[in-house]
C-alpha cells in the first residue's frame, strides 16, 4: 500500500502521456501494480519497486500496442464530429501550442528516448530512477555528471547500444 500511495499518480500519468487515454490508463496503472503484487506474493524481490512499476507499465502499453492497429488522426475525427484533440488543462495557450509542438517532436524520436523524456519531464524522474529503470528492462546503460561518474571515465567504454543518462549543470553546459 505504501508503493501505491507513493507512486499511483506518477504511473498513471506515465500511463496517460503514452495512450492519451484516461480510462485506459487507470486500468493499466491498476493492471500494474496487480502484476507487480502477484510477483512479489510468489516470493520474488525487486530492488526498487518504482522503477519495476514503471517496467511494468510500460510492458502492459508494449503488448496492447502490438495486439491493436493505431487509428489515424482523422479517422477518429470522422468517427465523432465535434472530436478535437485538447490539453485539457488550465494551462494558456503558448502552453499548450508547446505542449503540442512538444509531443509533435518527440512523436519523431525512437520509442526509447521518448520513454526517457517522459519519465523524466512527465514524470520528474531523477536521472538515478532513470537510469534504474533501463536497467531493468535490461539495457547497458551508464550514469553520469553530477549524479554518478565522471563521464569521462568511462566514454570510451559506451557503445552505440548503450543508453547514457547523464545530469549536467549548466554552467557545465556551458563549457561544453
């Protein structure tokens, strides 16, 4: 219970910005941590019940993805007149035309990286939990910056299937 008040929201809005799909994403958020219950009453441990949840949930998008053909844009739009996708939020609107130009750019990235942006913009994930959780899912993944090693030490060992999280400030930025 205490994993599910500490993280419920942040998995459902995981959820959420993946499907844009709120029902869906309450039962994939629920779906979640029922899995991850089962897991553990067969006596399996995890290290960090949050990045699993995160595994988790990002697994149960994965499959349904692949079980569901995508419907385009208009298609839905032709199916319910007056449809017209909103950010239903108090933000203004610069916001949301950022918001939207946001998503429309991450749209192009590979699905790993905009996972990645999710978690950490979405979500405010520290880069630690990140990296954690690529981890998890079984990906050679290196921290570092201010929060793990100095990358330095180890950018000649990374290859191009690694996954690199790493925090910079930016006066270090800066000097780059």
């Amino acid at each position: 219970t205490d994993a599910y008040t500490a993280y419920a929201d942040a998995i459902f809005r995981y959820c959420y910005y993946r499907i844009l799909d709120r029902e869906k994403a309450k039962d994939y958020m629920q779906e979640a941590y029922m899995r991850t219950w089962m897991y553990l009453s067969e006596g399996k441990e995890v290290e960090n019940i949050r990045a699993f949840l995160y595994r988790v949930a990002n697994n149960l998008i994965i499959d349904e993805s692949r079980k569901k053909k995508e419907e385009s844009l208009e298609v839905l739009m032709d199916k319910s007149p007056g449809f017209e996708p909103s950010y239903s939020g108090h933000k203004t609107m610069e916001k949301k035309v950022l918001y939207n130009e946001v998503l429309e750019d991450m749209d192009e990235l590979p699905p790993d990286y905009k996972d990645i942006l999710m978690l950490r913009y979405v979500n405010d994930l520290d880069p630690k939990e990140i990296a954690e959780i690529l981890q998890t899912a079984g990906k050679k993944t290196w921290l570092g910056g201010n929060i793990g090693t100095d990358p330095f030490e180890f950018i000649n060992e990374i290859k191009s299937s690694d996954f690199v999280v790493l925090e910079l400030s930016s006066f270090q930025l800066q000097d780059l």
